[in-house]
C-alpha cells in the first residue's frame, strides 16, 4: 500500500476561486449523482469564514450548502457540486483521501492511500484527463505495522479535533482528560508517546 499526497487544481467547481480566501479542510469527498460531487468542509469560524460560505452557495456549480454545525471555532458544511469529475474519479478508483487541505493559490493537497498496484498512477492519469493539474508532491510505502495503539490514535485525533495543538490552543490536557476518562499526567504521557512515534514515523529514529 502507498501513501501519496498530490497537489491538485479543480477546474469544475468553487474550489480554485474561493479557496485562496481562508483554509479549507475537507474531511470526506463523495460523488454525487452521476457529475457532481459532495463535500464536507471544516472552516475557521468568523467573519471571513461566514463570508466564505455565503459565496461558495452563490457559485454557480454549488447546488446547496448545509451548515451542520458551528462549534469550537470551527465550521462545518456539506457542500453538494452539480459537476465535480475530481470526485467522481476518486469514487470509482482504488484510492482512498484520508483528508485535503486548500492552499492559498486555490489549490487542493490530497492525502491518499491506495489500494491495488498502480491505482494511483491510473488516478493520476484520470484526473488529467478531465482537466485537472495534478502534482505528486509525495509518495511513500505505508508500513503494515501500525505506529500507534487504538487508544493512542484515539487521543490524538481528539486532541487535534478539539484544538490542543493549535495555537494558542483551544483546549487544555486537564479537559482533554476528563473528555477520555483519563487523568491528565496518564494522558500527557500517552500523548507524547504518540507523538513521538509519529515523528519517527515520518522522519525516522533520531
């Protein structure tokens, strides 16, 4: 299995106009119906962010926006594209997005893993095909082994979700304690454990 993250351009749909504006996150990307696509998306919360969504529904491939919730800073919508090939292609291929984030000149950075043996290069090829510029900014073997235990994966992902590793951060380790029935030195501990397998995961043992 490979992981690769590509820096793609979507032609089709509100991504490359509006996404310079403020970061994006998407956290799954779907087809919808049989040419467009849907989307859920996180955003920061304000006044740009209340701006951002308020254009992305007057887009003219944008069927509808659903506001699901707005909490912790953050904003969450389900954006539904009347054409969208990026997704559409995604679907049909054996590459699963593990998440993207937009960058400032409108593009998109996928996190994929593939499945079959040259399912990424076909997907690649795809995507070209229908217009989109596509860059392989990386691509890498995933070990089979995993880095971390279920509990310490659970850990992470809720400490990154609830912001305790942003800056400055929207929640402290004596909260993020209570939220997982834990003390807070048993989960700092377990929090760095994680932390340090995934650097070394990444960059390799110092």
């Amino acid at each position: 299995m490979m992981e690769a993250i590509l820096i793609v351009r979507l032609p089709d749909t509100w991504v490359s106009g509006l996404c310079s504006r403020t970061t994006v996150q998407f956290r799954r990307c779907l087809p919808y119906g049989t040419t467009g696509g849907r989307s859920l998306i996180e955003i920061e919360e304000g006044e740009e962010g209340r701006s951002l969504i308020e254009e992305i529904r007057k887009h003219p491939s944008v069927e509808r926006v659903e506001v699901s919730c707005a909490e912790g800073g953050r904003i969450s919508a389900t954006v539904l594209n009347r054409t969208c090939r990026a997704s559409q292609l995604l679907a049909a291929s054996d590459c699963f997005m593990l998440g993207a984030t937009s960058l400032e000149d409108g593009r998109v950075r996928w996190r994929l893993v593939s499945g079959r043996e040259g399912s990424l290069l076909s997907l690649v090829d795809s995507l070209r095909d229908a217009g989109c510029q596509v860059e392989v900014e990386r691509v890498r073997t995933v070990s089979e082994e995993n880095v971390l235990t279920r509990k310490q994966e659970e850990a992470l992902a809720l400490a990154l979700k609830e912001g305790y590793y942003d800056v400055p951060k929207r929640i402290h380790l004596a909260k993020l304690a209570e939220m997982l029935g834990s003390s807070p030195s048993s989960l700092g501990e377990m929090l760095k454990r994680a932390e340090k397998a995934v650097i070394e995961e990444h960059l390799g043992p110092g």
